[in-house]
C-alpha cells in the first residue's frame, strides 16, 4: 500500500508521465498520420472509423497470432484497407472529403461493433501481457522505475514506443530536407505547381492518405493490444477526432504532434491516477482540461491553427 | 483545354431545347434517383454483408418493416421523428452556408441536462404549457450558446469551425455530466440520474405520439421558408456558395456566419427538449444516443432542402425503431444500423459523381483515375 504523502512526492508524478505515454501513444502515431495527409491536402475526418478498424484487427491479429506484432501489422493493414476509400472517393475522383470521412467512422464503428459482438460477445477475450524493452542503466533509476495503475514503467516500454518516437523524428526530417517532404507539402500548398514540376499530385496524396490508413490503424492497434488490452465497442472514444485536433495544433510538424499527444495523453489518464491518489475530482473535469485549454489558446492566439491552403479541395488540373 | 471537353461542350450545343415542364419532370426525376439508388445500394450492400455474417437479409429487413411500422409501430417510429427532424433542420440551416457545425452531441445532451434538470420541478410549479415553452426555449438557448464561441471565432478570424465545434462538443458532453451527477442528481436514488419528469409532453388525439413531433414540423416548415423564400436564405445560400461573392455582395458575413451558428445550435436543443419532454422522462450520465451522426446523410441525400429532409427522416426512425428490434432478434449488435448508414453516404457520394459527370456530358473518369488505372499498363515513354 502507498501513502497519500508517498504518492505525492515519488511515484505520483513518474506514473503521471507513464500513463501520458501510454495513452498519448495511440494519438501520437493517429495525428502523425494526420500530420502527413493534412501536409498533402487531404483532411481524414474518417480517422476516428480507421482507428476503430485498425483496434480490432490488431485484437485479432494479436489474439489468433499470439504476438503482439502480428497486431500491429493487422492494424496497420486495416487501417491501410480504410484508407483505400479514401483514396479512390476523395484523391482520385475528387469527392467530398468530409462526406467521406463521417462516412468512414460510421462503418468503422458499425462493422467492428457488429463482428466483434457475434464473435466475442460471450467470451470477451483478453490479451495476453506486453514484452517491454527497458533502457539499460536507466531502467535502474529506483523512484522512476514504479507507477501506480499498472502503466509500463517510463524507461521500459513496449519497443512500439522506442520506434515510434524515432519515427516522428524521422518524418521531422523528411518533412524538412528531402524531396518527398517538399513534394507532400506543396500538394498540400500549391498542387499547380506540383503539377507543373512533373509530379502528379494525384499520385502524392494517394501515398499520404494511405500512409495516414497505416498509422491510424497501428495507432488504434496499439490502444487496443497495449493500451487496453482487448477490444470493445467504441474503444477509442473520439481519439480520432482528438488526433485531429492535434495535427491541426501542430500545424503538421512531427515533434509538435509528439508533444501535444503526450499533453492529451497525461489529461486522458489523469483522472484515473488523482482518484488512486484519493483526489476526489471528478474525472469529468479532468477530462475536460485539455479541451477547456484549447478552446482558451485558439481565443487568445485565434490564427495558432494554420492549415494548408488546398486542403480538403480536390486537385483538378487546370481548374482555377 | 482537353478533348473530352470540347466533345462535351458540342454535345450540348446539338441538344435540342425541351418544353420547360419536361425540364422539371426530369431535373425532379433526376433528384429522386439520386436520393433513392444510394439507399438502394446501401440496402443491397447490407445484405451481402448480412448474408456474410450468416444471417438471413430479407428476414432481417422483413423484422424491421414489422417492428418499424405494423401494429402500430409507426407511431414508435413517428415519436423518434421529432428529435430527428429537429437536428435535421438545424444541420441544413448551417450546412447550406458551407460551414460544418459538427458539434451537435455536446449541444444536444448540455439542452436535455438542463431540460431533465429544471423540468422535474417547473412542471408541478407553473401550468403545463408554459413550463413547456420555457423548458423548450431553455434548451434551444442553451444550444445556440454552445455554439457561440466556434461562430466568434470563425468570423472574426477565419479559425476552423471543425475543431472548435468538436471541442466544444466534448467539452458539452463532460459538462452536461458534472451537472447530472452534481446539481441535477435526483437525491432518492444512487444512480448517476435526474428526477424523472412526473408530467410529460401531451400526446396527439387519438395517437401515442407526443406533440414535439408538431414541433418538429414547424420547425422544419419555417426553415424552408426562411431558406427558400427570404433574403436571409438567400444570403446564407451566396456566402455558402462563394464568400469572396458574397463580400462584394456587400453582405455582413461575420454577422451571417453567427447568426446561421446560433439558429443551428438552438434547433439542436430544441430537438434535445424534445426527446427529454416527449420521449425520454430523465437523464444518466454516459447517455449519448449522438442522433446527428446518423442524421447527417440524410440532411446530404435531401440535398440540403428542409422538406425533401422528412421522408428521409421517416425512413430512418422506422429502419431505426424496427432495427434495434429486429438486431436483437438476429442476435447481432444494434451498431449494425451504423454501417447500413455509412454505406448510404458512401453510395450518395460516388451517385453524386455520375450524376454530376452525366451531366457536364464528360468521360465517368477523371483524367486522374483513367492515368492511375492504365500507369500499371502502360509503360511511360522516357522522354
């Protein structure tokens, strides 16, 4: 048993930072995913509906493959599958991209609803525990090294964790210095003048939109294996719509995203932690501060959320 | 200029003109086929997908016409109308200004709080009818409040409405749960809920369908004339069309922009007043029915036009009402309902294209579309 004061002054704050981590995970990956087809002129409001596909194909994946890899890869192949709607309704035939996207979460949440029930509904499986891989040295620094509520300890993490932080680094860097950081953003800013180098912008987004499948489905793939442990109807509870939010806050920069997931992250699990830490308030209100802030933030600084001009436009060659 | 356009464009030239009312009969004819197929298609999509999951579609669609309309079920059907049409009115309204109020479930539930919160008491307090319109006013201000900050935001400074409505939505939904479980708790019961309402909205004669579905009607009615026959429709429909027109118009577009904000929130919470007064009696925390995410392919497939809005309507509550019965009897989960809804959006949208390319008399393709297809085929020639 941990003491009020104890919790206060040690493992408190380390599981505070854990939790944030475990569920800012999934956002991060979510509004990564957002970040690079927002850059590319395609808002996927269907994030929240390939969330959810990718969450229950990384449950079964993980279930029947007994591994938490073969999850992931589920997940992302699902989340991919999503996207190929989006791909051929809004990049190649120009259709509304927000039509679509509510179109998106609405299956999603139905279809892995309904198989989910007529599958599982009477066992409700569980899945198995995580494999962390702890940071040598690190991992034995004592007061970090505890959480409360059964969070990975926050040097010793699923190696998702590890890989996905690289990969925000990573996408920073092609997003900055190579070439097809330059082309996704001028399809996002100037598609003309994509068009008129040679590229088709048509082709660019097509990549982004799936890339975004990809990574909402590992996003949601890890909050169902890691996160939670198993699947349930809407599990993921408007992430989507927040990984949205995020990118959009971000402005589409990669190490903004991984900052501001980890903000929502630690609100998200909060109010579960100050309840163990015998704080009686009400998770609600807890619940509620990341959004109260935002809403504060976007009435002081209104222009912080800058998007690309030609987003959610379709790209017709030679329409002015 | 491409060639597909040139050929289009001599299409047109040769057609010959057609008497005014043939005109009408088609472009009517027209609206109908682009309404209905998608619903077809979604209908026939469900049934494969039903057929996959080992059931038996024309069963399970013949369970929703019995439990949606039979033996009196439509008047089941026609009572969950009033909240639906209501949303649906306020959706058009801020739909046809092209500007998306996605924050309806936060407006909603905070207007059925304050509803189940004030109306236990109001109405044993002061006669029915007036505790009623205060208690339906009471919501639909409430409603129009919460989209506020969103309308303030996008006209002075063009931020995205799609962000700010849905954070003021969750924002709504936690707050209308602090108020359930705190100022609005009923004291005789543990539970996380309101007093139930011991006087409820009277029923039409002779039905058990309570008058907000008369409401409802109203409602929609005035919002089709307001859009269809006033100045401000009009104006609403040029700023939702072009903006930078709509400027040169000389028309107040910070001004618009709230206005039509406000007028959207407030038919939302009217829509919560009703389901709370007519239907509902009380409120727990976690009830969140989300009506308007079902309710937005309707307001798309009635092609933004508030009359054309209600047989979709009526389609939906039976599918809805006989659905959760008929999901029960097949053993599946009510959600079941959700993807039938997504695949008529989808369906719409890809209608919506063939209708729109039939027209301009051009190729079903894109140039996009017919390039990606042949890319794999065709080699390009190194230049």
């Amino acid at each position: 048993v941990i003491l009020a004061s104890q919790v206060w002054t040690q493992v408190f704050w380390t599981s505070v930072l854990a939790g944030g981590l475990l569920a800012g995970v999934p956002l991060m990956f979510t509004a990564l995913g957002e970040a690079i087809s927002e850059r590319a002129g395609v808002l996927n409001i269907g994030l929240e509906g390939m969330m959810l596909v990718g969450a229950y194909a990384g449950f079964l994946g993980a279930y029947y493959g007994h591994s938490m890899w073969f999850g992931y890869l589920a997940g992302m192949g699902a989340g991919m599958l999503a996207s190929c709607f989006m791909v051929v309704l809004c990049v190649w035939l120009g259709l509304d991209q927000i039509v679509v996207g509510i179109a998106i979460t609405l299956a999603g949440e139905g279809i892995t609803s309904v198989l989910y029930q007529s599958q599982f509904s009477e066992t409700q499986p569980r899945l198995g525990g995580i494999h962390t891989a702890p940071i040598p040295m690190l991992d034995r620094i004592p007061v970090l090294g505890k959480t409360i509520n059964g969070e990975f300890p926050l040097f010793s993490q699923p190696l998702l964790v590890y890989l996905g932080l690289a990969f925000a680094v990573l996408l920073a860097w092609v997003f900055r210095s190579t070439n097809i950081g330059l082309n996704l953003r001028a399809a996002g800013e100037r598609p003309e003048a994509l068009d008129a180098a040679g590229i088709s912008v048509v082709a660019t987004r097509s990549y982004a939109a799936l890339a975004t499948g990809a990574l909402a489905g590992l996003g949601g793939a890890y909050l169902a294996i890691a996160g939670t442990g198993g699947f349930q109807d809407f599990l993921t509870q408007g992430q989507g719509y927040m990984a949205i939010v995020i990118a959009m806050l971000a402005r589409g920069r990669p190490i903004a995203v991984v900052v501001f997931s980890l903000m929502f992250g630690i609100a998200l699990s909060l109010s579960g932690l100050l309840q163990i830490a015998g704080i009686n308030l009400s998770p609600e209100v807890v619940h509620m501060l990341p959004f109260a802030a935002i809403i504060v933030a976007l009435m002081l600084f209104a222009r912080r959320a800058y998007l690309p001009p030609a987003l959610a436009l379709p790209y017709v060659r030679g329409a002015r | 200029v491409s060639t597909e356009t040139v050929t289009g464009g001599t299409q047109l030239a040769q057609r010959r003109p057609r008497p005014a009312r043939t005109v009408r009969a088609g472009r009517l004819l027209d609206g109908l086929i682009r309404s209905v197929v998608p619903v077809a298609l979604a209908l026939g999509a469900g049934a494969i997908l039903l057929l996959a999951l080992g059931r038996h579609p024309l069963a399970f669609y013949g369970d929703i016409w019995t439990n949606g309309v039979e033996n009196g079920a439509w008047q089941d059907s026609a009572t969950r109308m009033a909240p639906f049409l209501l949303i649906a009115a306020g959706l058009t309204v801020i739909f046809r200004a092209n500007i998306w109020n996605l924050g309806y479930n936060g407006q909603f539930l905070l207007g059925a709080a304050l509803v189940s919160g004030y109306g236990p008491g109001l109405v044993n307090d002061v006669p029915l009818w007036a505790a009623m319109v205060v208690l339906f006013l009471l919501a639909g201000a409430v409603g129009a409040l919460w989209t506020l900050i969103p309308a303030v935001l996008k006209a002075r400074y063009g931020t995205n409405e799609i962000i700010t409505t849905l954070m003021m939505s969750f924002i709504g939904i936690d707050l209308a749960s602090i108020l359930i479980k705190g100022p609005f708790h009923d004291s005789t019961t543990p539970l996380p809920q309101t007093a139930v309402l011991t006087k409820m909205l009277p029923s039409i004669p002779g039905t058990r369908i309570h008058v907000g579905l008369l409401v409802a009607f109203a409602a929609v009615l005035v919002v089709h004339y307001v859009l269809t026959r006033t100045s401000w429709g009009l104006r609403l429909q040029i700023m939702g069309a072009n903006p930078r027109a709509a400027r040169h118009f000389g028309i107040d577009l910070p001004r618009l922009i709230v206005v039509a904000f406000l007028v959207s929130g407030f038919m939302v919470g009217l829509a919560a007043a009703a389901d709370i007064l007519g239907l509902q009696g009380y409120i727990r925390t976690g009830w969140n029915p989300a009506y308007g995410d079902t309710i937005i392919p309707f307001v798309f497939l009635a092609r933004l036009n508030a009359l054309a809005v209600v047989p979709f309507i009526a389609f939906f509550s039976v599918v809805s009402t006989g659905g959760d019965i008929a999901a029960a009897d097949a053993s599946l989960s009510t959600n079941f309902l959700l993807v039938l809804v997504g695949l008529i959006l989808l369906f719409m949208t890809v209608i919506e294209y063939l209708g729109r390319r039939r027209e301009l008399g051009a190729s079903y393709l894109t140039p996009g579309l017919r390039q990606a297809l042949r890319a794999p085929l065709v080699r390009r020639r190194s230049s």
